[in-house]
C-alpha cells in the first residue's frame, strides 16, 4: 500500500466555520436568514450547488436562485477561504510522517478548485501533494470513479496500492466505486455511524491510528 487519496473538508481540514460563513453571506445577500453553523454539517459533502440547493428554503431551491446563491458563496469564500478553517489535531504531524517516509499523497474533494488548492497550499505548505483536485465546473464530481481514476493514473498507483481517507459516505461511495479499500475518520462532520453504514472498511478516531493500518497492509 504505497499511495493515499485524502478527501478534505472534514478529514484533513475543518472547514466548517469557513463554509457557514460564505455561504450565509450568500444567502444574506439573496434576503434569506442566515443558518447557524451547526446546521452545515449534514448539508456539506456534495459540492457547493448541492449545498446551497440545501441551505435555501423549500420554496426557494429554483435552479436560478441555487445558482446564484452558489455562485455568491463562492466568490466570498474565494476571497477569505481560511478565516477558521484549521487541520484536525494530528493531521500535520501524520502528513509530514508519511512525507518522510516517501508515501505519495493526493487529495480529491468536492470543494470548488480554487478554493481547495488555497486551503491546502494555505495550512500545509511543506506537504508535496502530487495532486489536488477538486470540483469543476462542468465536470464529475464525487462519488464518479473517473475522479479517482484520474488521480490513481496521475500517481501511477493502481486500486490494489492506493488507500482512500475520509469522513463521509460520499467517499466511501468514491473508492469502492473503483474497489479500492477506504479507511473512514470518525472525528469528520459526519461521524462513526453513517461510516459504519456505508461500509468503510476501516474506522479510525485519530490520525495516529493510521499507521497501524497501513503496518497492517504493507507485504
């Protein structure tokens, strides 16, 4: 096992404070109520369409209206992407253990592009991504195995050597999809029970536990 595809928001970064805040602008700017920023967790994960679709009142999710409250929200996050935004507790110090230990690493999210790459060049500099890639305009996102694909191909690892992390179904959905093994984090916004559901293969509660199984799984 020598290649790890990281997700982002809610595995290796919480974005939460960050994403309320755009996206609440956005609907402030529409003359909609702002969410409080508990409500976010459940509505994140599928990209910024699906979450403004889901942050609108059920009489308001016309197409016109989610795009623009998408767009808005975009384009203030652009502009402040990591006001709260922090790395979980024992994520830089793992990324900069497997660094060392030349495994290659990537990151795949559904967080707009720009934003994604800002984020990581923004709170882990020293960490030499061979990719990050998040969602574009006009094309699949995740769960769609070509994302993964892409990324495997890029790095030039194979399903049977790539490891995915992450916190969601979405990204459980993601590497199973290309029969990949996914290890879920319990400390993202979704927690234990939807991984456990969802059919992670393994379930870790900090950083550090990774190592035992990557151990586990080297021949």
């Amino acid at each position: 096992m020598n290649t790890l595809i990281f997700d982002l928001d809610g595995t290796l970064v919480n974005t939460i404070g960050d994403i309320a805040l755009s996206m609440n602008r956005a609907l402030e700017a529409h003359g909609f109520k702002a969410l409080p920023t508990e409500a976010y967790p459940p509505l994140v994960g599928w990209g910024i369409k699906r979450l403004a679709y889901n942050a609108l009142p059920e009489d308001s999710r016309f197409d016109a209206m989610v795009e623009a409250v998408s767009n808005d929200a975009l384009d203030f996050y652009a502009q402040v992407p990591l006001r709260y935004s922090v790395p979980y507790p024992g994520i830089t110090t793992l990324l900069e253990g497997l660094t060392q230990r030349g495994y290659p690493l990537a990151v795949l999210t559904n967080k707009p592009d720009p934003v994604a790459r800002s984020v990581v060049a923004g709170l882990f500099p020293d960490i030499p991504f061979v990719m990050v890639r998040g969602d574009v305009a006009g094309e699949p996102r995740k769960p769609a195995p070509v994302l993964t694909l892409n990324v495997m191909a890029r790095m030039g690892a194979t399903a049977a050597s790539t490891l995915f992390v992450g916190d969601s179904a979405v990204d459980v959905e993601t590497a199973h999809g290309v029969s990949c093994p996914v290890v879920g984090v319990s400390w993202g916004v979704r927690g234990r029970e939807e991984l456990e559901i969802s059919g992670a293969d393994y379930i870790i509660d900090h950083p550090d536990h990774l190592w035992e199984i990557l151990h586990s799984l080297a021949p």
